[in-house]
C-alpha cells in the first residue's frame, strides 16, 4: 500500500533533501569546483542551487497544471532564497514561466561539476545529488493527496534532457516508471534525506532483488570508461552560458519590478493634491535606485534607514500613502513582503505593566517583511495617558526596529507638534527617522474635486448648485473647525450624509428614474 504523508510532512521531507543538495554543494565548493564558476557568474554555489531548485520545481507545476496555495508556498519556502521572485499570492505569469524555463535550458553546471568531480575522485555524487533532487519534486507532487500525478512523465523528459550534457552518470535512472515513484516515496532515502556512505546511498538506490554489488555495479560504473565517452564540456563555456542565462533573469526581473513600481507610483500621482508628498517619494525612491545601482559595482555607500515620519492633520492621506509605501518598497527590494500592519496605543499598550512589550513583539512579528503603521503615535508618550505602559511600549519599539532593520520599515504618523513631542520622549528614537514627510491641509477646491471622485464612483453626479452650496460651507470654516472636518475625512463622512438625504428624498418620489437617482441636489446638501 502506498505510504500517505501529510502536506507537513511532505514539506519537512523536501526541506531535508534541500539541506541534503547544501550539503553536497558545499562539499564541491571546499574542494575549489565552484572556484571559477563563481568569478564568471558572480554568484554563489547556494544562489545557483536555489535558482535551479525553484526552476525545477516551478516548471513542474506548470507540466501538472497545479500551482495552488499549496504548491506556491512549497516552490517559495523550500529553497532559502527565492531568486525567481515567486509571489505568495500572485497567479503564475507567463514571464516567471519563461524565466524558469531558461534556467533549465542552460547547461546544468552544478550537475556538470558533480560528474566531473565523480570522475576525478571515482566517487557517487552526481547521483545522490539527481535522486535528492528528484525526492523534492516527488514530494511536491502529493501535496493535496495528489498521489504524485503527471510526476513519471515529469522525471522522465527531465532525466533524458540532462543526460544530454552527462556520461553515465544517471545510467540507474534510465527507467522512471510508476514504481519508481512508488519505490521512492516508500523508501528511506526519500523520508529522511540525510547523507549515508555514498556506496551505501547507491545500492539503496538500484533493485533490491538484485545483489548489492551486481546493482551497484549496474548503477555506477567507476573502473570501466563508457564505451563512447562524451566529450567534456569546458567549465568556462558552462559559466559563461549560464552567466548570460542569469544576466537575462535578472533583466526580465528586474524590468518586471521597475513597471511595478511605475504602477504604485502612478497610483500616488493620481491622489488629489499632496504635490510636496509626491516629490519626497519620487526623490526617495530615485535614492533607493542608484543605491542598487552602486551596490551592483560593489561601490561604498552611506547607510540608510527607511523609517519615516509623516505629519499633518487628520484625513490628509498618511493612510493611503504608507500602504504605497509598502507597496513600492517591496518592488525596490527593500522588503521582503510588503505587508501593511496599521496600528495605535491601543494596539501596542497591554493593561499590566510588562505585558505590553510582548504585545509590541507580536506586531512587529505580524509586520516583519513590510510596513509597520503607527497612527497618533505621539498618544504613547502623553502626559495625559498617566501610565509608564506607552514608554515602554517605545522602548520596546526601538529595540525591534533595530533587530529588525534589514526587513522592516516603522512609519509613525500624527499632528505635527505632537509628534516632535514624542520623537523627543526617547533618545534612540529621533535617530531612528530622518525621512520627515509633511501632509498639508487639502483647499477647498482639492476638498471638492475629491467629493466629485467620490460621486462618480458612486455612479453620481453633483449639480452646480449643490457644489457651490458646499463651497459655501468649507469657506465659512475657521482653522479650527477645517481641523475637526478632517479633510479627506470629512469629505467622505459628508459625502455619506449626502447620499442618506438623497435617499430620503428619492422615496418620496413613486418611480424614480435612473437619471433621478443618480443626481444630487442643492436639497440633499
């Protein structure tokens, strides 16, 4: 009977044959395989693994057909880097296909180097490097219960291509049927993973019916030459075709990256006003791209942190920003997820004094990857709270921006005088930020362009009228009342009662018609 694993123990299986290829390229890169290689491609043996690993795995998805939640997080997290820029959430799209695909197209360095070690040394590792490999994309292929669908067919068209580029290497593999794969998931060397003496590893390999050194002879041909032994391709041809393959995924990735930072860009140029908030986040990001620019020659450059403060009064847009933010650094590489955490005292603040920093821990924990947004975060270091729970909350605060520096960005945000307040609460705070970005008060005519935007969302249209009733209204406001309007804000709660007083009317009328029911009023005002 065919042994089930569960989706966990599928991951925790492939995780272990990954750590078992580490294991293996780390022994090829001690003994000065990987020397020349490295020079050419600019690249470590661990990045190469990686990329061949999400590629191979990748385009196993796409020959089944499957690339679910499951079989994306699988491609993503059983790797430790994710080269190819696999989205958690995001549909496969034809490009990252491509790219895939040209991965496995080049010649199979790291296969290459393995057969040459082999047979320098008259050693096995080529073939516990391709059955590890294999026991990944195995595992992948039962995730769900699948029980390894269109995995034989797979294995078989992949073998025959790198045989290609090999001797005799993969000889044990010239027949890839159902009960291979049924041998395999059934077996030792595919539930742990680990590294065995590698004459042991390939008898394990070969039929058990056979004797041991009859299989292993079949298997692995260490004194006998092949009888019409390929030609073995040059390392700097090898590095040199996989170099260019590499240069053009990062091209396609890169250009992918730049549209989309192009695409939240033109979200933020779109927003009514905030002009001086535009140009900080265009010069801010145009410093983020000649920083990569620079790190790509290896080129000195000052250190930089991404924290930011933004001020100004309430309905301004902060918000709306600080998911940009997330948005556009994720795409700069900045970070990792691009995740957008929203938060206030009362998220960060617990009730008993030693309890809130952990809350603090938690947030941070749910933010790492992307944004954390504090809204009012001056309210942690109020007089007027009449607690030490907002300071350590601050305290707290600092200590997970710095342990988490490289993957996490802390925006605070709040009224302007407050928050020179509270960045002056704790020393380590003001040198946490130096990127000031201030939020001006909208006009009255931005108020009103941005009511119109919401109108014709809505499918509604405002007559002249009742614009010029509302014009009204916003100029006869003071400073303080236009301040607890709150702009933007205040526009949307106003816009709502609108559409509550168009309603009242409207039922009043017996039928109303569609050009009636789209229409607003001096009355609705």
């Amino acid at each position: 009977m065919e042994k089930a694993y569960s989706n966990r123990e599928l991951y925790d299986i492939a995780k272990e044959n990954y750590q078992t290829l580490v294991f293996h390229c780390v022994k090829l890169h001690s003994e000065g395989y990987w020397t020349k290689p490295e020079k050419l491609l600019k690249q470590t043996i661990r990045e190469q693994l990686d990329l061949y690993l999400q590629a191979f795995l990748l385009m196993f998805a796409v020959h089944c057909g499957r690339f679910g939640q499951e079989q994306r997080h699988f491609v993503r997290a059983i790797p430790d880097s994710n080269l190819l820029g696999v989205s958690e959430e995001e549909p496969l799209d034809k490009e990252l296909v491509r790219q895939a695909k040209k991965v496995l197209s080049a010649p199979p360095i790291l296969l290459q180097l393995f057969a040459l070690r082999d047979r320098e040394k008259k050693t096995h590792l080529c073939v516990m490097f391709v059955d590890t490999l294999l026991n990944i994309v195995i595992a992948m292929s039962y995730l769900d219960q699948q029980k390894g669908a269109g995995v034989v067919e797979f294995l078989q068209n992949y073998v025959q291509q790198i045989q290609v580029f090999l001797n005799e290497e993969l000889q044990f593999l010239t027949e890839i049927d159902d009960r291979y794969v049924f041998r395999k998931i059934s077996s030792s060397t595919f539930r742990t993973g680990y590294v065995r003496d590698e004459m042991e590893y390939v008898r394990a390999l070969t039929n058990p019916a056979k004797s041991p050194e009859n299989s292993l002879e079949e298997a692995v041909s260490c004194e006998k030459p092949a009888e019409t032994p390929k030609e073995v391709p040059d390392e700097e041809e090898i590095a040199r075709q996989t170099a260019q393959a590499r240069l053009e995924l990062e091209q396609a990735r890169d250009a992918k990256r730049a549209a989309a930072v192009q695409k939240w860009m033109d979200e933020l140029n779109q927003l009514v006003g905030l002009s001086s908030v535009k140009e900080e986040m265009q010069s801010l990001v145009n410093l983020i791209k000649v920083r990569k620019m620079r790190a790509n020659y290896h080129m000195p450059q000052m250190e930089m942190t991404y924290h930011m403060v933004f001020t100004g009064n309430a309905g301004t847009g902060k918000t709306t920003v600080a998911r940009l933010v997330a948005e556009i650094y994720k795409e700069l590489g900045v970070l990792s997820k691009g995740t957008f955490v929203e938060t206030d005292r009362a998220g960060l603040v617990a009730g008993y004094l030693g309890q809130t920093a952990m809350k603090v821990k938690e947030v941070v924990a749910q933010a790492k990857g992307g944004v954390l947004f504090i809204d009012e975060a001056y309210s942690l270091s109020s007089r007027d709270a009449g607690d030490d729970y907002g300071i350590e909350a601050i305290d707290t605060l600092v200590k997970e921006m710095e342990d988490n520096r490289n993957d996490l960005v802390v925006i605070v945000a709040g009224y302007r005088e407050e928050m020179e307040r509270f960045l002056k609460s704790n020393t380590g705070l003001i040198s946490r930020f130096n990127k000031f970005i201030d939020f001006p008060d909208y006009t009255e005519e931005q108020l009103v362009e941005i009511l119109n935007m919401m109108a014709q969302k809505a499918g509604m249209t405002i007559e002249e009228e009742a614009l010029l009733r509302i014009r009204q209204v916003l100029n006869s406001m003071d400073g303080a009342a236009r301040k607890d309007f709150g702009n933007a804000r205040g526009i949307r709660n106003l816009f709502e009662k609108i559409v509550t007083n168009q309603a009242n009317r409207l039922v009043q009328m017996e039928n109303p018609t569609v050009e009636e029911l789209s229409r607003i009023l001096v009355e609705d005002i």
